[in-house]
C-alpha cells in the first residue's frame, strides 16, 4: 500500500511512499506528514464484530482489510 503527503511535494522527499518507509520517516514535505492513499471499506458486520474488541485485534484485523 502506498502513502502519500498530506501537504503537497517540494522535490525533497517522495511523495509517495511505501508502509515501511512512512513508519521509519513518517515527516514529509512542508512538516506534513504520510497517508494511506486511499482506506479499506469496513462494512458493518467488520464494525459489529469489533464492538468490544482490544486494539490490538481491531489493528491486525484492519491491517489484514488493507491488503
């Protein structure tokens, strides 16, 4: 999945980057920061079943949803 920069590009840094690399340099152009370029849809029965759920499962599991 791609990142991209939440404040435009000064041909500096890329402005697309890959998960690994937004996480180990998460500064981007401008002082702002790196995005996925576009979310997973989390339908209902994906947000039902995390009602009570601990961050950790919700994280794996919408990770998982990413790919």
């Amino acid at each position: 999945m791609q990142f991209i920069e939440t404040r435009g590009n000064d041909g500096q840094k890329p402005s697309s980057v890959l998960f690994s690399e937004a996480i180990l340099s998460p500064s981007a152009s401008f002082g702002g920061l790196y995005v996925p370029s576009q979310l997973p849809t989390l339908d209902q029965e994906f947000l039902e079943g995390h009602l009570s759920s601990h961050y950790k499962t919700l994280a794996l599991d919408f990770c998982n949803n990413l790919a």
